[in-house]
C-alpha cells in the first residue's frame, strides 16, 4: 500500500460520504489529527480500526486496502491474499517500533535510576531526582490521559513503565536517606 494513494482515497470517501475528519474521527474513536495524517500520507490507521473506518466510508476492507473501489463485485485470492499481506506487513512494522520504543524508554529510565545512584553524594543528586522523577510522572499521567480519549490500552502499558521510575527513584531517595540517618 503507497500512504499517499491510501490518503487520498480516504479523504476522497470520507467527502463522498459526507463526513469531516472530525465526524469520521469521533465513529472510530480516534482524534482528527489522526484522521487528517491518514489523508495527508503519513501513516496507516491501526489494523483494529481498518473495519471500522471501512464500514465508515462505506467501502469494503479490500477496496480500502487497495485505496480503490472495485468495479466488480468479485475479487481474485490473488488480489485478496495481497491486500492482508500487505496489511499484516505494515502492522507489523508498527509493532517493531513500539517494541523499540518500549526497550529505549526502559534502558534510559535505567541510566537514569543509575545516574542517580551514582550522584547520591553530589549536593545536587535529590534536586535531579527530584526533577526526572516528576518528569516521567508528568509523563505517565499525560499518557494515561491519552490512553483513556483514545481508547488504547497499550498507552496504559507506557503509562505505567513510566510511573514506575518515580517509584524507584523514591525508594532509592528512601533508601538514601535512611543511609544518611544511621
């Protein structure tokens, strides 16, 4: 599937249906920006939405998925079997970056839970865990807020492996000030 070509089918059936993104957006519980980076060729809607947008536009999967309305009624296994490979690729590919994703965001929380065990004596090592603490706690509320208007789950998995660093980074300041006492 070309992105552009999917876009402009898109925007082309949305209009032709009588939809705005914003409308189109609020049947498949996505934002419109999010609608509006389809239509522009900048990404594919999840493969969980692709039925929903389908039945939206009035179209079938497989003339979504070809970005073209069949003249026919019928379809050849060839023209089918490609239309889900194709689908099957891209949503994988989407899966490889959020797996990436998930294991950056964990080995920089690392460094930084490592980071700080090594600045425990610097004057200024609970101001900075202080301020990274209380940023990806920042994080993780903004994400479970995003979780919870878009419907995803999968942000509230994000969400909650950046709550956790605060977490550490409390009890390691626990850990460290009960040290300091004795």
């Amino acid at each position: 599937m070309n992105t552009i070509e999917f876009g402009g089918f898109i925007a082309q059936q949305r209009k032709a249906v009588g939809l705005s993104q914003k409308e189109l957006a609020e049947r498949l519980s996505v934002t419109d920006k999010a609608v509006s980076r389809w239509e522009n060729g900048h990404g594919y809607p999840d493969i969980e939405t692709l039925e929903n947008l389908s039945k939206a536009l009035e179209v079938s999967l497989v003339e979504l998925m070809h970005s073209k309305k069949n003249e026919s009624d019928t379809i050849t296994i060839q023209e089918a079997n490609e239309s889900i490979s194709s689908t099957i690729s891209i949503n994988a590919a989407a899966r490889r970056s959020e797996r990436r994703i998930t294991l950056i965001l964990f080995i920089v929380s690392l460094l930084f839970v490592i980071l700080l065990s090594a600045l425990r004596n610097f004057p200024y090592g609970l101001l900075i865990g202080i301020i990274i603490g209380t940023i990806y706690l920042w994080g993780a509320v903004i994400l479970l807020i995003d979780a919870a208007k878009r419907r995803r789950k999968k942000y509230i998995f994000f969400a909650l492996m950046l709550g956790i660093v605060p977490l550490a980074i409390l009890f390691f300041l626990i850990l460290t000030s009960v040290s300091i006492i004795h």
